[in-house]
C-alpha cells in the first residue's frame, strides 16, 4: 500500500535552544547603570489612521517588563498600529530597506508575544545562535535530515528503500513458521529447512518491494515527490508527498501496486508449471504464487489505508468532485473492514475455511489467529484515522499564507540598544527586529527566543547584533507562498524565524515558525 500526505505535517523540532544572553556592555566606573539606552534615534512616527485593526494570532502571550510597555510601565499604544512594517525613521534612512507601508498585516495589539517557544519551529534542526561577548556567533543552517526508517538497502529511482527494524521480527516468524511447514512437505531437509524458510521470507518481500516499486514509479510519472519506501512489519510503505491532481491518477497510482502483486503471482505460476511439486524449487516457487495473491487480493479491499480504499476514494471523488467525500468514504468502509478482520479472521480459520481443521485451531494455534487479527485491525483502524486527519489538513492547509502569518518589524542597526529596538517596535506596533547595514540592506532577525532570555535592566546594553540570526538565501520568503508550498520552503531551511519578501524585494515582515505551527495546529483540529 502506498501512503501520501507525510510532508504536510510538519516535523519534530528537536535541536537545542540557543543562548539567550548576551554581555552587556559595562558602563563608566562609578556611573550607574542608565535606564535608556546609550544612543537614540528619532522618535517613531505616529500610527496611520488608514491602517485599521486586524485579527491578531490569539496566542494570548503574557506581557514581559519592558517588552510590549512603555518606560512608565503601562501598556504600549496599540490603538491603531501603524501600517504593516512601517518603522521610524533609522539613523540613514533608506527607503529599500523599509516594509512597504500599503501592505495588509495581523494586528497584534501588543508588540512581540514574549513566551518563549523553544524549538517550536516545524521543521527538524534550526540554528543556534549564540551571543558571547555582543558578538555573534551563527552557524549556518544545515539541510533538513533525510527522513530514516531502518536500514538503508539502496535508491531505487532515486528514492532510499529503507527496511525497519520490525521487519527482522517478521523474518524470524516466517521463518520458523515456513519452516515448520517444510518439516511436513519435505522431511529430508532437516534443519536445512529454516535456510530455505529464510530464503522464502527474503524473496516475498522482495516481491513486496516490487509492489511498492511500482507506486513509486507512477507517482515519479506524475510528478510526485516520493520520500522513501519502507518495508516493515506486515509489508511495506510508499510515502508519497503530495496527493495526485485527478481522481484518475489516484485510481491509478493506487492500482499498480496490486496489478504487479498479480502479475508476479502469475509469473510464479507459469514458473511453477515445470517444476516438480514435491521438491524444494516446487514449494517456493508455490509459496511466493500463493503470498503474492495474498498481497494482491489484501490490498484490493476497498478501504483506507489499502490500496483498494484509495481506488474506492477516486471513484467517490470523481462522482462527487470532493477528494474530501471520497476520504471519508473510503475511510469509514476502512474501519468497518478493521472490524470484520478482528472478528472474522479468526471464525474463519476455526471453521476451517482456511483449510484448517477443529484440532489444528485448538491451543496456541487459535491464540496466534486471535493476535493476528487484532494486529491487522489495529494497523487498518490506524491507518483509516490518519488518512481522515490528513486529509482534513489538507483541505485547509490553503489558508497557511505568509502574507497572513507575517509579523510586522521594524529595522534597527546593528549597534543600536535592545532597549531602543523594543520601544521602536512598541511605538509603530511591530513584533520583530530587522538589523540591517548603513544602506538598508537587511542582514540578520532577532531572535524572538534570545530576547526572552535577556532580563529588562540589561536590554539598554546589550546591542541587537549580539542576538540576531544572520538570514541566509534560504530565510528569504516569499510573501505570496501559501500551503504546502509554504511548508516545503520552511522545511528546506530550518529556522525559528524569517524574512518575508514582496516579489519587488521590499521588507514585508518577519514570519515566526511558533505562528505558522500554532496555525498549522488549528488548521487540523477544524472540522473539515
């Protein structure tokens, strides 16, 4: 079977927090420390009356001293923010280097939400940025890690082929059970049995590798990124990106993996044809024509997560013209086939149906039919649940846009006091700080988590290039992503924050990792 939907979710962040602190700068032996920052820039232009109050991301952070507050300590006016990305005036002005004033923004009444998200960023392995003595010290992103699944066999069209550790369970069952059957059809073998029972297990799932295979190559023909193939307990996985554009290519995509399960069945057949039944050629060859019909036969019932249940999606789909009806169909006959398997599955062998007879279902034979069952229903169950909350997802992962998600920010040099920075960006409504140069050009994003870690009677000394992020080629976003489109780009270039572009180059804000999982999260528990 084959399974989609894997990138829309985002990641596990797991990478250490940075260093939050940096070393202030000591004031004049006998002076004390000054509430203000050492040098100030021009006061903050007043808010533009055109610019009206927007939906802010409801994250309900608590106010910090000091952040988000005027030097009184009351609450920063926020009446009426001022444009999006509208900054006071730096200390050279350059008109390049400013967000574009007419730009639509979230209003988020108070500036900077000050909890500190950690690695809450969807993506796996952001930068560290340290500050150590005002200096920073930032360490390129690194490429997001391949996903891994067990042990690496080979890339097939490009695609790792990984085997999991559960599969050397399976192995070992098939082996010993296979075995046992052989001690039956061919007693000279001896303990040679469990060789060729090890050489069956090997060459099924090789036979399931070729099913799998075989999605992998329709969804390669229709431009469908596949992540990787997975064989583990019970078979294998095919996980591919994104979901295919037409109820057409889903039905396909879903039926070639079956049709090669029959093909291989028949071809084990005309192979057996010739072959003496009672020899050890003639049992294998049998084995794999039985199991290969078996996988086909398994995967054509028509419910998720089978292959059968993406074909009965399709049909659905093409009749209604939602992918969403066609999912909850095909989801909930799922879960009514979990059902039948657990409670089926073991009438039918004690009946012997299954070619067993009322002695051979007594004992320990009865209990593995049981636990078979029950394991088949649960990974079915599972599977029909997954593919409802994915595609749940998907239907509103089009409302992820950046321009939506976008905190306004202001720039500020790379000198200029923390203390300054945070009331520039209280004044003009702004939760994020853009360094930039003398000409303008921006240079790194002050990371929200660093200043958390700052206390307030330190910030008048601790200058904002001491903890800032340097924005590499790939933390420039375009402000017109949205979707899964969105989320791959964010997947490329772990960071907890981003610089968001208009498509003329103009500064439109910074988009927060926190915000676009906290949306992400919303977006999966709304009703479909």
């Amino acid at each position: 079977m084959d399974e989609s939907g894997r990138s829309a979710q985002p990641p596990s962040n797991d990478d250490e927090t940075a260093d939050r602190h940096a070393t202030p700068t000591t004031p004049p032996p006998g002076e004390a420390p000054r509430p203000g920052p050492a040098r100030t820039d021009p006061a903050a232009p007043g808010p533009d009356p055109a610019d009206g109050p927007r939906d802010g991301d409801g994250s309900g952070a608590p106010d910090v001293p000091g952040y988000g507050r005027n030097d009184a300590g009351d609450p920063a006016p926020t009446d009426r923010p001022a444009a999006h990305g509208t900054p006071p005036a730096p200390e050279r002005h350059t008109p390049g280097a400013t967000p574009r004033h007419d730009a639509p923004a979230p209003d988020h009444r108070t500036a900077l939400p000050l909890r500190d998200h950690g690695d809450a960023h969807p993506s796996a392995g952001h930068d560290r940025t340290r500050a150590d003595s005002g200096a920073s010290h930032t360490r390129p992103p690194q490429p997001p890690p391949e996903p891994r699944g067990g042990l690496l066999m080979g890339r097939p069209f490009g695609v790792p082929v990984y085997v999991a550790p559960s599969w050397f369970l399976v192995a070992a069952l098939i082996t010993w059970v296979f075995g046992g059957q052989l001690d039956r059809v061919l007693p000279e073998l001896g303990a040679a049995r469990y060789l060729v029972s090890l050489f069956f297990a090997v060459a099924f799932y090789a036979s399931v590798l070729v099913h799998e295979l075989a999605h992998t190559v329709a969804a390669l023909r229709f431009k469908l990124p596949v992540r990787r193939i997975q064989l583990q307990f019970f078979g294998g996985v095919s996980e591919i990106e994104k979901e295919a554009e037409t109820p057409g290519r889903e039905f396909v995509l879903a039926f070639v993996g079956p049709l090669l399960s029959l093909v291989l069945a028949g071809l084990f057949y005309l192979a057996l044809q010739p072959v003496e039944p009672g020899t050890v050629p003639g049992v294998l060859l049998a084995g794999l024509m039985i199991s290969n019909l078996i996988v086909a036969v398994f995967n054509l019932l028509p419910g998720l997560p089978l292959d059968g249940g993406r074909m009965l999606r399709a049909v659905v789909w093409k009749i209604t013209g939602r992918p969403m009806s066609g999912t909850v169909a095909a989801a909930w006959v799922g879960r009514a086939l979990a059902v039948s398997v657990l409670i089926g599955l073991p009438l039918l062998t004690q009946s012997g149906a299954l070619g067993s007879t009322a002695e051979d279902s007594i004992g320990m034979d009865t209990v593995t039919d049981a636990l078979l069952a029950a394991i088949l229903a649960a990974i079915i169950w599972t599977g029909a649940g997954n593919s409802l909350r994915v595609a749940r997802l998907r239907e509103h992962l089009p409302e992820l846009r950046a321009r939506t998600l976008t905190r306004r920010a202001v720039p500020v040099h790379t000198d200029t006091p923390l203390s300054e920075a945070l009331r520039r960006a209280n004044d003009s409504g702004a939760r994020a700080l853009v360094v930039v140069d003398t000409d303008g050009e921006p240079l790194s994003l002050v990371r929200e988590a660093a200043i958390v870690g700052v206390p307030e009677h330190r910030r008048p000394w601790v200058a904002v290039s001491g903890l800032a992020q340097e924005i590499t080629d790939g933390m420039r976003v375009s402000a017109e992503l949205a979707g899964e489109d969105l989320l791959e780009v964010l997947r490329a270039t772990p960071a907890t924050e981003y610089l968001v572009v208009e498509e003329t180059g103009e500064i439109y804000g910074v988009l927060s990792a926190a915000d676009v999982e906290r949306a992400f999260v919303k977006a999966m528990a709304r009703p479909a």
